[in-house]
C-alpha cells in the first residue's frame, strides 16, 4: 500500500520516466526531426511547469511539518520568562539529532509558594527516541512543583509518572509478554534529575539523582597578578594614570549526597532535600547536563566548561553566558555533538 507521504516521490518518478519515454520515441521516430525537436520542446517547458508544481507543494509540506514539529517541541521544552520571581534566567537546548530543537535532555523553572523550584534532567539516550520520558518526567514535575510540600514529594511524583511511562511503553513493543501488572515488564530506561529550590533568602536545597551538580559564579573583584603589578608599576593603569583591579570570576561547583538516577531503583522513602549553599544578591547558578562537559574535539579531547565559564568576559548576562557556552561547543566539538545538551542559567537580582 502507498503511504501519503510516498504520493510526491511516485509523482515525479512517473513524470520523469513518462518524459524520457516520450523524448526517446519523438527523437528516434525517422524523417520527423525538425517536429520532433519542436515537440520535444514544448514537452520539457510542460514538464518544467509540472516540477515546479509539484517542488512548491512540496515546500508546502516541509514548512507545514516544521511548523507542527516546532509548536510540538515548545509545548514540551517552553522557553523560560526572562525573570522568575527576582532570578534573571536564560536556557538553551542542542539536540545532538539533526533538525530536532529538542531531544533527551529537560529543564524548566517555576515559582512557588515555596521558592523557585527548578530542574534539569537528561534521559538515556539521545534525540527524538528519548523524548517519551523526558515528556512524563518535565510533566509531573510542573503539576507536582506547586503540589508538593517538600521535594521529595516532587521527586517521587516524577518518579511515579516515569515508571508509568515505561510501563505503558513496554506493553506497546511487547503486548504478548504484558498479562498484567506487576509482572509486565518496563522498558530499560533512567533519566538523572537535578531539583533545587532557591528560597527568597538565597537558600539552595537539593535532590540529585545520578545527574551532574551545577557551577555557582561569583564576580569578585580584586588585584590579577598581584606579582606582576608591583613588578610592573604600568600594569594595569589607565589614561589617567589611575590602577584598576582585574574582575575574576570564582567558578564553584556545588556538591552534596548523590542518588541513582530515576528508574534505576525506587527513590528511598526517607530521601529528602539538603542544603547545598546560597545563591547570593549578583551571583551566577550555571545548570548544565552531562553532554556539555563530556563533548569531545577531533582529537578526543573534553569539553573544558570550567574554564570557559571562568575566562568569559564579564559584565555579561544569563542570556549572554548561555550564547557564549553554546558557541564554544559548536566551535569545540565542529558542530558534531554526540549527545543532547542543556544549558540553563539563573542569576539572583535580588535586592
């Protein structure tokens, strides 16, 4: 049976060997050269019309199916409000498949009457395959982030809405071995989720399962080296003759108690958000997933996003570091991403 999306490439395959069909047949027939040159060119502008007919329908098509597939992937992957509850944020998302916007990899940022709640996930695997759980996951974390009282109520409400999902997967590729629940298998699949909640004083709380900790940027200004600016009384000096401390950033990367990445286990009953640190008045929280700092170069190399966030130029803002990071990946690794990559940045604006 032919498919609608097949119909297109029959057209043209028929209109072309029709063509050839013809032409052979006009040009071969014996003492009609000078008419069969003639219609031969009065076919070609006929079958120059039907190609351009048929190439803008199917333009049509592709912007038709870009359209659908972009509101898909904004529906999933929303972009994040310049300013949620005194942070300034800015995120960004490679799909390591070409021409997909989105893949593997979550994040979203919420206010709540408890702090902004915020996470970031990656599932395994990569691309269009994986967005079924990153889907059930990014979902029951925006219902559950206003619901529930602790994280941990959060987290096994994703927890649930993952197993759900791998359960209703299972049963769809493997009916015949799916009698019934318990005994119906789940699809062999984990996402790793960072949550945290940044309370209004600055307090950082944090859930991590399996996924990497994020880097806190602190602006600091102070004398660069020191040694060289009593070396050299011109370091460092201005038109006017007055010296000035070099501004640094003091990248931190946060750290805690670590779980198994959602789906591997159950989450244990008794685990429950702790204290990672404070995100003070100006200071930076960089969110990424695993695919940013384990991107390699033609010669095998990592991604070195510590020090790329320490040697950005500053002033510069959660939109400007997250542009900055995605440019030095493309440019690290050519282009070539072997794995999705999310990049999610909040600033505390706070006064």
């Amino acid at each position: 049976m032919i498919t609608r999306g097949e119909m297109p490439q029959l057209r043209r395959v028929c209109v072309v060997a029709w063509g050839g069909a013809a032409v052979s047949w006009e040009l071969t027939t014996p003492g009609r050269l000078a008419p069969s040159l003639a219609t031969c060119v009065a076919f070609l502008l006929l079958a120059t019309g039907c190609a351009l007919h048929i190439r803008r329908g199917l333009l049509g098509e592709l912007r038709r199916s870009q359209e659908i597939a972009g509101a898909a992937q904004r529906a999933l992957l929303r972009p994040l409000p310049g300013r949620i509850d005194g942070l300034t944020s800015a995120a960004a998302q490679l799909s390591a498949s070409r021409g997909a916007a989105v893949g593997g990899d979550l994040y979203e940022a919420v206010p709540t009457a408890y702090g902004v709640r915020v996470v970031i996930g990656d599932v395994r695997g990569h691309g269009l395959p994986a967005l079924g759980a990153a889907a059930a996951v990014l979902g029951a974390f925006r219902e559950a982030a206003y619901d529930e009282v602790t994280l941990g109520g959060v987290l096994r409400r994703m927890e649930r809405a993952l197993d759900r999902h791998l359960r209703d997967r299972a049963r769809a590729e493997h009916p015949a071995a799916c009698a019934g629940e318990p005994e119906s298998p789940s699809a062999e699949e984990f996402v790793t989720v960072l949550l945290l909640q940044i309370a209004p004083d600055g307090t950082l709380l944090a859930l991590n399962c399996g996924h990497p900790w994020p880097y806190l940027l602190n602006l600091s200004a102070r004398p660069a080296f020191e040694d060289r600016v009593r070396a050299e009384p011109g370091f460092g000096k201005g038109r006017g003759g007055g010296g000035s401390a070099q501004r640094l950033i003091d990248v931190q990367a946060l750290d805690g108690e670590t779980l198994p990445p959602l789906g591997v286990v159950p989450v244990p009953a008794e685990a429950q958000p702790h204290p990672v640190g404070e995100l003070r008045p100006g200071e930076t929280l960089f969110l990424h997933t695993d695919g940013a700092e384990e991107a390699r170069n033609a010669a095998g190399a990592f991604f070195p996003l510590r020090s790329v966030l320490a040697e950005a130029p500053v002033p510069r803002t959660p939109a400007r570091l997250v542009a900055g990071v995605h440019a030095a990946l493309l440019r690290h690794t050519g282009g070539r991403l072997a794995d999705d990559v999310a990049l999610l940045v909040l600033r505390n604006d706070r006064s």
